[in-house]
C-alpha cells in the first residue's frame, strides 16, 4: 500500500510541475483519440471497462479501457506487467488522480511525458523532431503527433509500421474534424 501512497504521490507532483502550455487543439484531440469519456469520468470509464470485458470474453480479442488518468499513472511508474494488481493499482490511482487535479492539467502532464518514439519522451521532443511548434501546429501536425501515442516511432519506421502510423492519423485528423470544423 505504501508503494502506490508514494507512485500516486509522484504523479501528482508530476502534474503539479508541468509548465506545458499547449493549445486546446491537442487536448481535444487527445480526448478524441484515447478517451472520448475523459471529461465526464472520474478517472475510470464504466463503459470502456464493459466494451473491454465483452470483446475480450466473448471475442477473444484484448482490448484496452485505459483512461487517460491510468496511462499518465503508467507512464510514471513504468510499470507494464499484465496482472490484475497492476490493473486494480491503476484504477485506484486514476480516481485519486481524477478527484485531486484538473482535467486539463492531467492531459498537459501525461502529453508532456509520454512516449512518442524511439528516444523521444513528451511531445515538445516530438514536434521538434517533427519540426512543428506546439503554438501554431496545423491539424495535420496535431493528428501526426497524438497518433505517436498508440504508434509510436521506432529506429526503423518505413513499410507495414509506417502504413499504421498514417492510418492512425487519417483517424485521428477525421475526429478531430467532427469536433473542430472549420
């Protein structure tokens, strides 16, 4: 129990030091592509959780419920066993999280410290690398770098792993199209 007291403590210190400033574009998309229920859970997502039983049970198919809350607490802890403590830490944490911060400064936090590729860490490295800035990044830039998260970069990025990567951001740029129509 203590060690989650103090990787709980580490995340909300975490998000208590981040200075990312970043337009609500990127937000939005992180919303839209990872947890469209961020904002209206609290920290775990009942729905996800169900839609993850059900296709894992009865289709054999794994498929995640992770909120936004949870792979922030993974992120920081580094922890990626596949066990039911693990998931069952996370969960508690999330809510922990979800009622002591802010949405906004959740997402900022978990943006600024995830992993988008071989050697990059936080998406200021990854839009350098990109060579886009965070302040005036287009759609497409926005789409490209949220899409990092679930396909993130390796050494040798080319064939099948590029085609995922840009079909990931062809999904990503038509959610946030719904949301930000111009």
């Amino acid at each position: 129990m203590r060690g989650l007291i103090n990787d709980i403590s580490s995340v909300l210190d975490l998000i208590d030091r981040c200075d990312l400033e970043l337009p609500d574009l990127f937000l939005s998309a992180l919303v839209s592509a990872e947890d469209r229920r961020f904002l209206f859970h609290p920290g775990v997502d009942p729905v996800a959780i169900c839609r993850a039983l059900y296709k894992t049970c009865s289709l054999k198919r794994l498929e995640g419920a992770s909120t936004i809350e949870a792979q922030l607490f993974r992120v920081v802890t580094g922890r990626r066993e596949i066990s039911l403590s693990r998931k069952f830490q996370e969960i508690v944490a999330a809510v922990v999280i979800s009622v002591l911060k802010r949405k906004r400064a959740i997402a900022v936090a978990y943006l600024d410290n995830a992993f988008f590729g071989y050697k990059n860490r936080g998406i200021r490295y990854a839009a350098d690398k990109y060579m886009c800035t965070l302040s005036d990044a287009s759609t497409n830039d926005v789409a490209l770098l949220i899409s990092l998260i679930k396909r993130p970069m390796s050494a040798d990025y080319c064939g099948p792993r590029r085609e995922h990567l840009m079909r990931r951001v062809a999904w990503v740029s038509r959610r946030i199209a719904r949301r930000h129509p111009r």
